[in-house]
C-alpha cells in the first residue's frame, strides 16, 4: 500500500550517531596507569568540613569528661578503691561536737511560741540505733523535750525500748526547751521522720534521718570530707547492715586499713560515719569478728556516754 504522505527527516542517520550519548552518566576513572598523573582533587564541601571539626571537639570534651569523672570516681573510697585521700582530710577544719551549740532558728527556721518538734516512726523489731544516738549527743547539746510512745500497729515493746530515752529529769515548761524529738514504736518498713507535720514529706531510711539530725551539730566539711563521710554512711547500711557475708568481709578489711591510719573513720574527729557503721556492726551481730583496728575503734565509741547508754538497751 503506498504511502498516505511523505515527512523530510529532521536528522541524518550521521548527525544522530554524533550526539547519542556512549554512557548514561560519566564517572571518572578510579583507576590510572601507574606513573600517570593523578586527577585534580574536587574540594571538599564546607558544611562536610565543619561537620568533622564539630565532631572531632565533641570526642575531645568527652574524652576531658571521662578523665574527670575516673579522677572523681577515685576520691570515694569504698572497699575497692585504688586511690585514699586520708592524707587530705588531716587538713580539714573539723567542729569538734563539744563546741557552743549551732543557731537551731537559723537551721530550722524561727517559730515564735511553738516548739520544734522531730517525730520519729521506727519498728521495734530492728531499733535504728544510730538514731538514739544521735538523739543523746543532741542531749549534750540543746534542750531537748524527749517522748516516747507506742502506736497501735504493734502489740508489744520491750521495757528497755520504752525507756530509751531515760527519764526526764528536769521538768520545764515547754517553751524552754530548744527541741522535741518525739520517737514512736510502729509498725514500719524503715523509719519515717517528720520535722513540720504539717507541710513537710517524711523523710525515710536510718542513714537519711541521721544525716538530717547530724546536721543540727552546724558542723562544716570540705566537699573531700563530706563525700567520705556519705561514702561510709552508704557502706555501712547498704553492704555491711545489708549486705552478704562476703560484702560485709570486704568492708571490714577496708575499715581496718582505714582506721590503722587514724583513729575514727574520717580523721580524727567523732563523725556521722563513726555513728552510723558502729551502729550497723550492732545490728549485724559481725561486732565480735571484727578485726584489730575496728575493735579497738568500737572500744573508743562505746566509752563515749551516748553509745554505752544505747549498748545497755542491747542486753
């Protein structure tokens, strides 16, 4: 059939096969001849370079970061530490507890014609120790208004817990005293203090309590001290009270060393660790397997008046 109609090419068959492309999409060469010239580097994209000086700062403060953090981890010293700063805390200022009274109004805040009260629930199953204690170096100190009660959670208390306070021997009207501690036998899972009853949250656990009522001593430690003294309070409740016969074996080595170097736990002073582990070896019964250093040290505790009151309340 002929054709309808005729069209002129646009192109020759010659011009088409000039211009059709031989690849879809030209790459250079990765691979040259040896001893030919390499190809002109393309520059780098400035975004890309900025990219890699951000991330090489970034690895270098994190690597500082590091250094400082294994440098701090070391000035705590529990039973696996490699580094002991014994030797700084010789120059620490200590506040013997023998000194004038802190300000409490300044502590606590001033409540004009109100008592400052420190209410105390603890199980009588398991006396926190440490507490009493603390409540007769308090004695030493301020005026304190002292009770003891029994709450309807528990069926009986021994005799020597209901006493444990001792007798009140100067009957005083209330406002003259500086502080009442107020300590209540119940059925708890761990001791639970109230300072304001009204707006204050309790405040729960033995260490916890101890480090609030050892505050009102107004003592002042350098950051090195403080973190010994929290340190050993932590060691004391969580691995000795608390822990395995093999935790308890580690801390005692560690308090030996560390008692061979100074006659309480943190220098030379009467601090919050001293109370508070003394009271867990109690506790744990482990007082009679301690080793040389710690016994003698246990020795130098309980000739002080408020730790041989709380040992009677142990027979």
């Amino acid at each position: 059939m002929p054709a309808m109609y005729k069209v002129r090419p646009l192109h020759s068959a010659a011009v088409l096969a000039e211009h059709l492309p031989s690849c879809m999409y030209p790459l250079p060469n990765l691979h040259r001849a040896p001893g030919t010239a390499a190809p002109p580097q393309e520059e780098a994209d400035p975004s890309l370079q900025a990219l890699e000086s951000r991330q090489e700062e970034i690895l270098k403060r994190l690597y500082e970061l590091k250094s400082a953090v294994d440098g701090l981890s070391k000035m705590i010293q529990t039973p696996d530490a490699d580094f002991d700063v014994t030797n700084i805390i010789q120059t620490d200022e200590f506040s013997p507890l023998s000194t004038n009274g802190a300000d409490l109004d300044l502590m606590l805040g001033k409540d004009y014609g109100a008592l400052k009260d420190v209410v105390i629930n603890a199980n009588p199953s398991l006396p926190p120790l440490s507490l009493l204690v603390i409540h007769s170096l308090l004695c030493e100190r301020y005026k304190i208004l002292s009770a003891v009660h029994t709450h309807s959670s528990v069926k009986s208390v021994p005799e020597n817990l209901l006493k444990c306070f001792g007798e009140q021997t100067k009957k005083q009207p209330r406002h003259e005293y500086q502080l009442g501690f107020t300590l209540i036998w119940k059925d708890v899972p761990k001791p639970q203090m109230k300072f304001s009853i009204q707006t204050m949250c309790p405040i729960e656990g033995e260490g916890n309590i101890a480090r609030f009522l050892f505050s009102l001593f107004g003592q002042k430690y350098n950051a090195v001290t403080s973190t010994l003294i929290d340190s050993w309070v932590d060691t004391a409740l969580f691995q000795l009270k608390e822990g395995s016969s093999k935790e308890r074996g580690a801390v005692l080595r560690s308090m030996n060393a560390a008692l061979g170097r100074s006659p309480w736990l943190v220098g030379s002073e009467l601090t919050l660790a001293d109370v508070v582990a003394w009271s867990a070896l109690q506790q744990t019964g482990t007082a009679g397997s301690a080793p040389a250093n710690v016994h003698k040290w246990m020795k130098s505790c309980e000739n002080l008046a408020p730790f041989s009151s709380v040992m009677k309340l142990l027979k």
